[in-house]
C-alpha cells in the first residue's frame, strides 16, 4: 500500500507538471488568449494598414498609457478600445499643438495690436509744439550751471574713432555708402535690422561692443521720399520718409557677447526743425545737462519724455543750445526714439562731448601706491642711519656754537659711557681667573705631593 500511494503521488505530480498552464491561469489572464493582432489582421477592409498604424502609433506613444486601458477591460472587443485609444492619443497630441499655435498666434496678434494701438494714440496726441510742459531747463532733473560737472561714474559714451568692426545684419540687405549704411524700410521686417560696432569703449576692464536694432518705425504718408534709414558708421541716424524710428541699444561684453550693465551719459546733437527724441522710463535718467540758454522744450506721457524744438528753426550742429546730454544708471539697453513732425532728412548725432566738464577717473593713487609700498623700508632704514649720523654732527656743531658749560656736559655724558661698558667685562673675567689659578695651584700641589711620596718609597 505504502508503495501504491508513493506511486500514485508521483503520477498526481507528473500530470501536474504536464499540464498547460492556461489551465490554472487567472480570469484577467483568459481575457489576453483573443491576441489583438488576430483580429486586426481579419478586418475585411485593409488588412495589412490598421497593423502598420497601430505599429506607427505605438512608436510615436508611450505604451504605458494603451497598456492600462486593455487589461481593465474584459470583454471581447479589445481592439476597438484600443484604435479608440490610440484616436483619443492623436486628437489629443493635434489639439494640443493647435493651443500651442493658437497662444503664439495670439501674443503675436496681441504685440501688433498693441503696437497699432500706441501709434495711433501717438497720431493723436498733440505735437510737441501745440502742448508741452515747459522748457527742458524747468525740468525737475536738468542741471544748467556751467561749472557743473559729469560725475567719473558716468562717463562712459561709445566711441566710434577707433572700432575693431561693424557687423551687421539684414533679411534684405543693404548698401554700404562712404559714411553710412542705408537701409530700405519698404521692404524690411520690423527687428531684423541690427548693426554691432565692435569695441566703442571700456567699462570696468571690459571690451564693450554696442548693438544697435531697429524695432519699429512709421511711415510718414506726407513724405514724396522713400522710406530709408542711414545708420552712419561714425554716429548718429538720418531718416528719410518716415516719421519715426525706435532703436535699440545695449551693451555687450567683447569676448562673451552678453550683457552688460553700463551706467554713462549720452549726448544728442542739432536738434532743430521740429525734430525730437523720446526717451523711456527704462532708460533709467539721472540728470539732464544743458546750457541755460537752452531752446529745447519737453511733453512727459506715460512711459517716456519727449524732447524737442517748437520754433522751427535751422541751427548749427555746433549750437550747445539745442543739444541734449542726459545720464543714465546700471541699464544694459535702453531704447531711443527719433521723430521728425515733417520730411526734414533729419539727422540725429550723438557725439562724446557735453555742455559742461565731463569728470574723469583718477588715476594717479593707483599708480603710486604700488610705487610707494617696496620704496618705504629703504626710506625707514635711511632715516635710520642718518638718525644715529646726526647726533655727532650736530654735537661738533653745538660744541662750537654754544657756551663751553654745555659742551662740557656733553663731554661727561660720553666719559661715563666708556666707563660703564669697560667696567663690566673685566668685572666678569676677574672672578673667573682667579678660580683657575686656584685650581692650577692645588692641581699642582697634589702632583707635587703624590711625586714625592713615589720617590720615598
């Protein structure tokens, strides 16, 4: 029996073994034995492209998320909660790029409304010359005494005397005249215009490049001219048939290309003609500068200054009277806006120069300190030895001049030094002798003795 029961366990075991798995399967399981690709390739329409798709698709997909969806379900229809899926995945991928498309388009649309509607309110508002609030030299921030100086601080202003280059860049290009470059604004897209005078300057140990865009201008539909703009290789602008342009400006590092933050001055010249210049909040003015004869008058509207002349005159570049200089703090671009109320060619320069001193840094501590420092030991130990010289010279000198009741204290101030420093080493040497000749003499005395004490026996 033992035998028959060992037996039969075994058999029970091996039909176990031999069993297919499927059989002792779970329920979620059996739901996985109808495979989806069997029944994709039996649709009667296309056979071969739902397989491709779905392959294609699980590609583009992650897995994770079809994966899910197929083992929560149990009935039989498995594919089509797949395809459905995988729809729900393409739609989804196609509404969310079309969101994507819809928010840029908007900003798009938003910065062009925006910018139509800030031109339309400058069309509207008044000209400097009809409304203003007053001269530039009433302003709060100008500064009109003659011995005012720019601080050392702000005395940074590009220098185009001696670039390294000019790099510019434009989508329809541009000519190059002698002292210029001409642009044609009919045909150019508003930012792609940009102009990199490679080294105007120094600031705090670096190279400084100035990059100059053009952002937006206005066409002025009075002008017969077309509509050109000259960015003049030395410095300044001239526009033809437009009524304005917004330039850019920043500063950037030579070597890196990045931005850096500049605080200067700049100074605008010949502004006459009903021509003015805004400039905007973030430019970050510190004072203006200008002479107290000064014609200019100013408008103040939200965000920026409007300066410029109202008599229509013609006037001499070198007239300080119609000269703007201004500085500005810790900005690494700022932007400048041009305006002429009529075709004028108007012709804007910014040139190193100022109504008043511009302050420079001071350089002359800085060199001698370094010089100073080595040099001040030899001087200590000049002045050492010349210290211990004078006291003899200047003591002959006394003992000449003065009564002989002084010299003879001086006399006996230098006998007592002698004394005092002989005195003691023959004080030390005395003990010390003598105990060696006591030593010698009992040394010999007991040579002595012992020698004849030998000569005894």
């Amino acid at each position: 029996m033992k035998r028959k029961s060992v037996y039969l366990f075994s058999a029970a075991i091996l039909g176990f073994s031999l069993a297919p798995c499927r059989v002792w399967a779970d329920e979620a399981a059996e739901t996985v034995v109808p495979v989806v690709t069997a029944e994709l390739v039996e649709s009667p329409v296309m056979e071969e492209q739902p397989a491709s798709e779905v392959v294609a698709t699980d590609d583009v997909h992650a897995e994770p998320e079809v994966v899910p969806e197929v083992t929560e379900v149990i009935t039989e229809p498995i594919t089509d909660t797949s395809e459905v899926a995988i729809e729900e995945v393409e739609v989804g991928t196609i509404s969310s790029e079309h969101e994507a498309m819809t928010v840029s388009d908007t900003e798009k649309v938003t910065t062009t409304e925006m910018s139509i509607q800030e031109k339309a309110a400058r069309t509207t508002t008044p000209v400097l010359k009809d409304q203003n609030d007053g001269k530039i030299v009433d302003h709060d921030k100008t500064i009109t005494d003659e011995n005012a100086k720019i601080p050392a601080e702000y005395n940074f202003m590009p220098n185009f005397d001696h670039l390294d280059g000019i790099e510019i860049t434009s989508a329809n290009g541009y000519r190059e005249l002698s002292s210029s470059f001409a642009f044609d604004l009919e045909k150019a897209t508003k930012g792609s215009i940009t102009v990199v005078f490679k080294n105007v300057g120094n600031y705090n140990g670096k190279v400084i490049d100035m990059k100059v865009t053009v952002k937006d201008w206005t066409i002025l539909t009075t002008s017969g001219r077309s509509q050109q703009l000259n960015i003049h290789k030395k410095n300044g602008i001239t526009i033809n048939g437009i009524k304005d342009v917004l330039l850019n400006y920043a500063f950037l590092d030579n070597l890196t290309a990045s931005t850096v933050n500049v605080s200067g001055f700049f100074n605008f010249t010949d502004i006459d003609l009903l021509q003015s210049i805004d400039l905007f909040d973030n430019n970050n003015v510190q004072n203006y500068y200008v002479t107290k004869g000064n014609e200019l008058y100013y408008k103040i509207h939200n965000g920026y200054i409007k300066i410029g002349e109202i008599n229509q005159k013609n006037t001499n570049p070198l007239d300080m009277d119609h000269w703007l200089t201004y500085t500005y703090k810790g900005v690494s671009n700022f932007d400048v806006r041009y305006n002429q109320d009529y075709e004028t060619g108007a012709v804007f320069n910014y040139t190193y120069q100022a109504p008043v001193v511009i302050e420079e840094v001071p350089t002359g501590p800085e060199m001698e300190e370094p010089e100073i420092t080595p040099e001040t030991p030899k001087k200590e130990v000049a002045e050492e030895n010349k210290v211990e010289e004078t006291p003899e010279v200047k003591s002959e000198v006394v003992n000449l001049a003065v009564k002989t009741e002084k010299a003879g204290v001086v006399e006996t101030k230098v006998t007592e030094a002698e004394p005092l420093k002989q005195a003691m080493l023959p004080q030390t040497n005395v003990p010390s002798s003598s105990i060696f000749t006591i030593l010698g003499g009992t040394c010999l005395v007991l040579l002595s003795a012992i020698f004849v004490n030998k000569k005894k026996v």
